[in-house]
C-alpha cells in the first residue's frame, strides 16, 4: 500500500526559511507527478507548486522567486524550499503523489509563519 508522509514544517519567523519533504513509499514504481497543497484556517486548498516525474516544475505566482520545488525520482521524495515567508505563508502544507496509477495524498504538516 503506498503511503505519503510529509515532514519539516514548523514555527519560523517571517523573512525565514524552511525545507518541506515529502515520500511516497510501498512501491516500486515512480511517481507520474506530485503537488504541494496549502490550507489555511477556513481557507479551501490551494495549489502551491507541483511537479512532474520530467522535471517541469510550476509555482502560485505569489510564491515565484520565493519558494523552489525539487525531486529525488529514485527515492520518491519531493522538496518544498520555502524563503522569505510571511504570515500569508501559514497553513497546512499536504503533498500528492500521483503515482502506481492512484493520487495519494499525506497528513500535512503544519508551516506557522509568526514573530
């Protein structure tokens, strides 16, 4: 059974930084694509960046410049590099995993952007 864990979130003050991952695991086969998600309180779930197994990567215009998303295929991990974050930053952050023909998704991890 695949299963999606997220990890590194945490409590940073604003202009900090963080490194989100992400890993699919229970399979042999690549993922096709992933996404980074965020919800903030009351908030519907957004699409922050995601990637394709090829590399092509997209990024929320807000987060341009800002934030870097990377892949390691071979282990099924996705990276979420987060810069300059602010209190608009703060959310659940909950990964996707296109992958073995099903959309997996984790538990979040929980990013709070305060001074």
């Amino acid at each position: 059974q695949v299963q999606v864990v997220e990890s590194g979130g945490g409590l940073v003050q604003p202009g900090g930084s963080l490194t989100l991952s992400c890993k699919a695991s229970g399979t042999s086969s690549t993922f096709v694509s992933m996404g980074w998600y965020r919800q903030g309180p009351g908030q519907e779930r957004d699409l922050v960046a995601g990637i394709a197994h090829q590399g092509l990567t997209n990024l929320k215009p807000s987060v341009q410049g800002r934030f870097i998303i990377a892949a390691n295929n071979a282990k099924n991990t996705v990276f979420l590099q987060m810069n300059s974050l602010n209190p608009e930053d703060t959310a659940v952050y909950l990964c996707g995993f296109t992958i073995a023909g099903r959309n997996v998704w984790g538990q979040g991890t929980q990013v709070t952007v305060s001074s």
